[in-house]
C-alpha cells in the first residue's frame, strides 16, 4: 500500500476511535445526569424524552435533532443546555 493509502487508514482508524470515545462518555454524563433516554441500535441511536417532547441523539457524532422545534445541533453539552441543565464548572 502506498504512503497515500497507509495516511488515510491511520485517519480511518483515528476517527473510529473519537467516535467510541464520544458514545461512551456522552451516554455516560447523561446518565451521571439522570436523564432518561431510549437506545436504539447497540446505542448509537438515543431518545431523549425532555419536557418539551423527544430529542434524537446520535453520541458518536455528537448530533441532535428536536423533534418538536425541528433544530439540529451538534454537542452534548449544547444538548444539555437545550433540555434545560446547565453544569457548574
């Protein structure tokens, strides 16, 4: 395999790794939080229920759709915010 070839399945492998990173974390604070979900597909796919209605969630790639507001967005700490929790630093 060419340099080229070799640079890209390095970048492959980096980003599945960054994804399995998010999953893990992300499902872990929201449950540290207490906020209850659905999972769908091994965890991958998760149903937030909020106050306001459902929110599609997608940990791996940090993107999230409010189903009831129609807006997407992307980080679970925007998502937070979006439900309502705010986190003290």
């Amino acid at each position: 395999m060419s340099d080229i070839g070799e640079t890209f399945k390095i970048l492959k492998e980096i980003g599945r790794a960054k994804k399995a990173y998010n999953l893990t974390e992300s499902t872990a604070l929201l449950d540290q939080l207490g906020i209850e979900y659905t999972s769908k597909n091994d965890g991958i796919h998760l149903i937030i229920t909020s106050k306001d209605g459902f929110i599609d969630f997608w940990p791996s790639t940090g993107k999230y759709y409010d189903r009831m507001n129609e807006k997407h967005g992307r980080g679970v700490f925007r998502l937070l915010k979006l439900i309502g929790i705010t986190l003290e630093k």
